[in-house]
C-alpha cells in the first residue's frame, strides 16, 4: 500500500498549524506582558511616606448614579485616609435609589463628614457621557492642587492616598494610576476576570503604558490621580474626543501622553480594593459596554480578535473532539491519530495553561479555574461581537440606564 505523505492531509496540516499558532500566541503574550517583570512594585505596608514632605491639597471625585450598595463603604474608607489636606466631592449623578440618603446619613454622622460635599446633578447634557460630566462637574468645584478619580465601587485602605501622591510625585509623574485588588467572590467573576485580564494585558501592556516613548496609553479609571495644572491645560473631560467616551480613563492617558505629560500606571494592590460586576448578567452589560471602544487597532483588529480568541482560548480543550469525528467518520490513512491529537493537545495545552494559571495566582483565584478557559472564552467573544455589532449598527449599549451609541 502507498504510503501518504502528512504534508498532503489538509487536516493534518490545519492540526499542526493551529497547533504552532497557539505555542506562538502565548509565547508572544509572554514576552510582551513579561509577567516576572509586573510585581507589586511596593507592597502597602511598605509604604510609609516621609512626614517632612510637603502635601499638597487633594480633590478627590467620586462619581455615583445608584450605588446604594457600594457608596457606604467607599465614602467611609476615603473620609479616613491618613492625609490631612483633601476633600471629597461626591456627584450624585441623579441616582433614584438610595444613594442620596445614604450620602446624608453619611455627612450627618461620620466624625469627617465635614470633609465631604455633595453635589447633585439632575440631568445629563446632549453630547456627554455619564461618567465624564459628572467627574467634570466635580472638578469645577475642586479646590486642591491635584485630582483624584475614582469608582463608587471601589474602597481604600487608610494609606492608598498618602502612598499614591509619595509615589506619583517621586516619579516625576503628570498623570499616576493605580491597578487594583480585585475581588472575587462569585463563580463567574473567578471565570470572566482573568480572560478580561489577558485581553488587557494584550493590548495594554504595563512596561508599553509606563514607557514614554510608546504611544500606548492606559489609565485605571478606579485610581487616577492627575495634577490639577495638567488637568487644565488639556481641558479635561470637557474636550470634544473626551466628553461622550465610554474609556474615559483610557482615553485620558492617551491625551496626557500625547501631549507629552508623564503618565505612570502601578500596581496598587493591598491599597485600593474593587468589587465590579456581581454574576454573569452584571458583567456581561459592564464589558459590553465598553469591549469594543477599548479594544486597539480599529475595526480589522477587532475582527481578527473576533476570530483568534476562540482559535487560542477555545479550541485547544476541544482537540479531542477531533479524533472522534475523524474516527467515526472513518477516514482512510488521512486519519489524524489518536497519538497525535494527543500530542497536538498537550502542545497547546501547556502554554495556555502556564499563562493563565499565572494570572490566576495574580487574581487570586484557585488554579482549576484555569480549566474554566474555554468557557471564558466563548463568553468574551459573544459579548465582543455584540458589543461590535450594537455599537456599529447604533442598537447602543446601556448602562446605568442611560443608552449610548444609539440613534
């Protein structure tokens, strides 16, 4: 019998190739993200600011449209900061919960409640964004020499402040964002945050973002801390490119870093702690929502993504699925083997689950999540093509009910 040459197989050549694109996907994602090189650069009870420094004056913006969940705890955690020259504004963003009371409640009885004022907005302006209004009204009642942004989901530890501005002003930085501890409770969010991290990591890369001769700019819109001059000189949020974005943060950072400003983005655990999405409904409408305008590289990446996420993610736990088709479909000496669906497997498997079991450990999250992958996967891709699909056909998106993108 006539031997057949494996080269002439189209499926063996599929295998194979798909087999040399993943090992070269997250070995490319390895060198590009260098995870031996993002460390917490100073863990928290490291950091003790000296007393001798001068401390500039700190407006701190907090943003909230129905946080009657959250706000409690993240008022409370920054009216007790161990600093003593800031003030919190916090923009009631029109929320029609219990936000407003709880807000009161909180002035009326916390030891630093004089700290805090409130400012109410009633409706939002054609052409703005939730989120960018509110943190411009904010500033225009801001007193301090710099600008601290941050998510009524957010809460920090006693020292994030004094620490954040040591920091900023030690490395001569214009615009100083800290990455936060994520927290993890539920199963979907231990399925969904790692993969969102890995498509973060991808595109922004932190030694890219900190480098100031890389053009890709990222800023953690849980943690920005920016210098009011600077601030200023932009325009803010008020500037056209910026007043209706979804990626306010995102799109910030690459505004001070185009104009030359310094921006330095750090690791910010075990000060600044955050609890986004509560199960699969919440943050399938939170990424949605901004997966598509975040993404780099325009519509064409967007689609490559669209097809390479499931190719990486995906497909390589469904390898064996293939020597049973095969099997059962009984193809003759073209038949991919079981031995080498087996090695195709473990080939592709090995640097997948290297890569994310790294990012599991970051997260804190138990190793066998990473088996979770393919599920995350499919996820992801669904709500990126949807998020593409609403945004480019006007359909909107919405959040905070308030639609976006919709004509």
């Amino acid at each position: 019998m006539k031997k057949v040459n494996w080269l002439h197989s189209w499926s063996r050549l599929l295998l194979w190739s798909h087999v040399l694109g993943v090992i070269g996907f997250y070995i490319a994602l390895w060198i590009r993200t260098a995870p031996k090189e993002i460390k917490r650069a100073k863990a928290s009870s490291d950091c003790k600011p000296d007393p001798r420094n001068a401390k500039p004056g700190v407006s701190i913006i907090l943003p909230a449209r129905n946080e009657e969940r959250n706000i409690r705890r993240c008022v409370t955690s920054l009216l007790e900061q161990d600093y003593e020259n800031y003030e919190v504004i916090v923009v009631d963003d029109g929320s029609t919960d219990e936000t407003p009371q709880i807000l009161d409640d909180i002035a009326r009885t916390h030891p630093n409640g004089n700290r805090m004022w409130v400012l109410r907005l009633r409706e939002l302006p054609p052409g703005w964004a939730g989120k960018p209004h509110a943190i411009h009204s904010g500033v225009q009642e801001a007193h301090g020499d710099w600008l601290l942004f941050t998510d009524a989901d957010t809460w920090h530890a006693p020292n994030a402040l004094p620490c954040a501005l040591a920091w900023a002003i030690e490395k001569g930085s214009d615009l100083f964002s800290l990455g936060t501890e994520q927290v993890l409770p539920g199963f979907w969010e231990k399925v969904l945050m790692p993969m969102a991290f890995l498509g973060i990591n991808m595109l922004y890369p932190i030694k890219k973002v900190n480098d100031p001769l890389s053009s890709i700019a990222l800023a953690n819109g849980q943690y920005i801390l920016i210098r009011r001059a600077v601030y200023d000189l932009l325009g803010g949020y008020a500037r056209p490119d910026l007043r209706n974005s979804l990626v306010d943060d995102r799109d910030l950072a690459r505004v001070v870093k185009q104009q030359g400003f310094r921006l330095w983005l750090e690791d910010g655990r075990g000060l600044v702690y955050v609890y986004m999405y509560h199960g699969l409904r919440e943050a399938w409408h939170g990424w949605r929502k901004n997966v598509f305008l975040g993404s780099r590289g325009g519509l064409a990446f967007v689609l490559l993504m669209l097809i390479g996420l499931p190719l990486v993610a995906v497909v390589p736990f469904l390898l064996p699925l293939i020597s049973l088709i095969s099997r059962r479909a009984r193809v003759q000496r073209k038949q991919i083997t079981l031995p080498e669906v087996g090695a195709a497997t473990l080939l592709e498997l090995g640097p997948l689950l290297s890569y994310r079991m790294w990012i599991d450990r970051e997260l804190e999250v138990p190793w066998y999540y990473a088996f979770t992958n393919p599920l995350a996967g499919a996820i992801f891709a669904i709500i990126l093509a949807q998020s593409t699909w609403r945004i480019l056909t006007h359909k909107g998106v919405d959040w905070r009910g308030r639609e976006y993108y919709r004509q």
